[in-house]
C-alpha cells in the first residue's frame, strides 16, 4: 500500500453528537445544564477576565501570565470534557431502555 492510498483511508475524526436542546428544565437558573457546568462556566469567565487584567498589568509578572494561561487553558479542558460527556449521554435515545426490560 503505498503512502497516498494510506492517506486517502484516513478518516477525519468529527463529534456526531446532536446539539443539546433540553425540553424539560428542573431548576432555570442552570439553563438546562448542570450545576458544575455552571460553576466551571462562571471560573472562566473569571480567569480569563483575571488574565486580561494581568496582561495590562505594567506590575504583572511573565510568571503570572503564565500561571494563569494555564489555570484557564485547565479550566476549559474541564468543561469541555465535562460538556461533550454530558451532551453524548443527554441526547442517547433508547440507551437505558434494555436495563428497564
């Protein structure tokens, strides 16, 4: 097999997973997610607004620049982890029906 029959079997990996639209929300103030979604949510708001304020920061050290790029790229891994686990099991149909037989 030669390299470009190997790179034309390549498959494009892409998320299938329908969009989120919750028809039944128990507690508005969470928007149909959960509370950890939101807590998460809200910590990177508040680290990317932390970062901003430290890159206009004449006082701000490189070291603390760093740190907190970390801290948030961290953060978004965490709800976006969180996020595609979640919407994979909220949109399943039928997945828990056999365990109900």
């Amino acid at each position: 097999m030669t390299d470009t029959q190997i790179e034309t079997k390549k498959e494009e990996i892409t998320y299938q997973i329908p969009p989120y639209n919750p028809q039944y929300i128990l507690s508005p103030e969470f928007k149909g997610t959960s509370n950890y979604e939101m807590g998460v949510g809200d910590m990177v708001k508040q680290k990317a607004e932390e970062l901003e304020r430290l890159r206009v920061d004449p006082e701000a050290t490189p070291g603390q620049i760093k740190q907190a790029e970390e801290d948030l790229k961290k953060l978004e891994t965490l709800y976006e982890n969180y996020n595609i686990g979640m919407n994979v099991f909220r949109t399943a149909k039928g997945g828990r029906d056999k365990i109900r037989e």
